[in-house]
C-alpha cells in the first residue's frame, strides 16, 4: 500500500526529531562532503542554499554555504514573504535575522535573478529517486522552482529517500539527491 504525502510527512518528520544529535551532525558533514565533491557545486558562482531549520533537523549545510561564501561564491538564501519565497544574499551569519516561523533569513536582496543560478538546493522532507519530493506542504518551493531550468540538488539523509511518492501537476522534481552514503542521480 502507497502512503500519502502527509503520512509519509508525519513518518519523515518523526524519524528526523529523533535522529540523535551526532548522529545528525556526523551525517550532516558527510553531506557536506558529498555536495564539496560534485563539480556543479564546485565550479559554481551562484547558488540558492537554505538555511536550515535545526529544530527540524534538516541537514546541516550551514559549513557548506560558510565555505562557499568564503570563496566568492555567491549564495542567496530564501526569505517568506506571505505566500512566496522572496531572496537575499548570504552575507555571514551575523547579517540573518530570525523570521517569524524561526528560520534565519537575510535581507531582501534587489540584484536577486534566479536565472542566474548555477544550482539550487531544495530542502526536502522526502524524495524519491525519480526526484519526486515532499516539503512542508506549503508550495513555496514549487512556486519557486516551477520557471527555472536549474539544477536541482536535494541534500537529504539517506533514510529521507521513499518510494513511490504521488506527484501532483504542480510538483517540481530535483535532478539529484545527495546523501551521507551516496549519490543519486534521478532516473
């Protein structure tokens, strides 16, 4: 039997909470690694990254976009604003501002142009490895995503990845899947 989108949530969700605090860290760096060694990432000049939301224990690429930062790479982080996303540029952690849902986000970023990007890294509850993927449910992805032809790289834990996730007309697929073991490029 197939799970829903929100049982698959609610199972993702859970597993994440509880996932032991090394743990998370340990597997987080071994992302981090992972995402280093493929050259979309490290040839890039432009690249959206989210900042993570710890108390959900998403993967921890915080390292990542410090390191990418300190190498001229310019990183945008996502902003909500009512029911879209909106984009600032990384400028160190002392320039984020708690939101209201408690994200750090930077400021609005004017010069913000999507299709400059080299990569994007979609945070994700769930993926399958057809690239079909699960967030909170609230589209700001998806609404984001839709207009680009971008690569799309979700860094994920490898107990994120399903199977057999239903995708709706709306959802946009990721191309690859990095994880603390592996990399899954979408079939």
């Amino acid at each position: 039997m197939m799970l829903t989108k929100s049982a698959i949530r609610e199972e993702v969700s859970t597993w994440r909470r509880e996932l032991p605090e090394l743990s998370w860290s340990t597997q987080s760096q071994a992302i981090c690694s992972r995402l280093l060694n493929l050259d979309q990432i490290r040839n890039a000049s432009s690249i959206h990254a989210f900042w993570p939301i710890h108390l959900n224990k998403e993967v921890d690429i915080r390292p990542l976009i410090r390191f990418l930062f300190a190498n001229n790479v310019n990183v945008f982080l996502p902003i909500v604003s009512g029911n879209q996303l909106k984009h600032g540029r990384y400028l160190g952690d002392q320039h984020l501002k708690p939101s209201r849902f408690g994200v750090f986000e930077p400021i609005p970023d004017g010069d913000f142009d999507a299709k400059l990007l080299d990569c994007i890294l979609v945070p994700a509850l769930a993926v399958d490895l057809f690239g079909n993927r699960i967030g909170y449910g609230k589209g700001y992805y998806d609404s984001f995503l839709q207009p680009l032809n971008v690569l799309k790289i979700a860094p994920i834990f490898e107990n994120q990845i399903v199977e057999g996730i239903q995708a709706e007309p709306h959802d946009v697929s990721v191309d690859i899947l990095v994880t603390e073991l592996d990399i899954h490029h979408v079939i």
